[in-house]
C-alpha cells in the first residue's frame, strides 16, 4: 500500500540551534524557524526529535542533516522499504566518521550504514 502517495503528508523541518521541531506541508519557500526566524532543514517524514534538553542527541542530529541526509524510512510512495538507519548516539556517530576516514567513503554513506566496516 502507497501511504505517502495517497494523500499529502507533512514534513518534519527542524532548527538544531533553538533544538525545535515541526510539521509542515512542503512549499515553495522556505520554512522559518518561529523562534530565531532562520530558514529550518527539512528532516524528512520519520524524523522523531529528541527533547530539547538532550544536547547531545540535537549534536547527532545536527551531523545528520549537515551531510544532507533526511530521516526517511520508506520509498517516497511510502511502500516496500524498511526504514533506514540513521545514528541516535554519540558514540554511533563518531564510530561511523572514523570508518570514512579509514576507508574513503563519504561520510553521508557512512551514516546510512547500520554496521561501519571493521578496521583491519
């Protein structure tokens, strides 16, 4: 079943220096943060954020969405696919830079996989 396709869903934008959160239908322009008024990233359709006050999860998220990856977990039609791996840590985030930079792939690879390649 297409969940995405059958009616029009909202995005998550977020605004990782206020650590906020939102839905919103995607438009043409851009979305402003309604407490600092920068334009907010859009996160994707599962982004679940993380409380305010957990700095270091928004510091994950942040490195995420720097890459320029979005918390997606379906095919766009919403179908087929289980979600994708994103890092929720600290300790995930920084296994995964030291494996790009052993191995040469890029880090926005690097992030989707779920286990970094081990170091010979």
């Amino acid at each position: 079943m297409c969940y995405y396709a059958e009616k029009p869903y909202k995005l998550h934008y977020a605004c990782v220096p206020c650590r906020v959160a939102f839905k919103r239908h995607p438009g043409p322009g851009e979305h402003r943060c309604p407490r600092c008024s920068e334009p907010m990233v859009c996160a994707g359709h599962d982004f679940a954020a993380p409380r305010r006050g957990n700095t270091k999860a928004w510091t994950v998220v942040a490195a995420v969405l720097d890459a320029g990856l979005r918390y997606e977990g379906r095919e766009p039609c919403g179908c087929g696919k289980e979600p994708t791996f994103r890092p929720r840590t600290r300790a995930q985030l920084r296994a995964r830079r030291i494996a790009a930079a052993r191995t040469g792939i890029p880090l926005a690879d690097m992030l989707g996989q779920a286990d970094p390649p081990a170091s010979a």
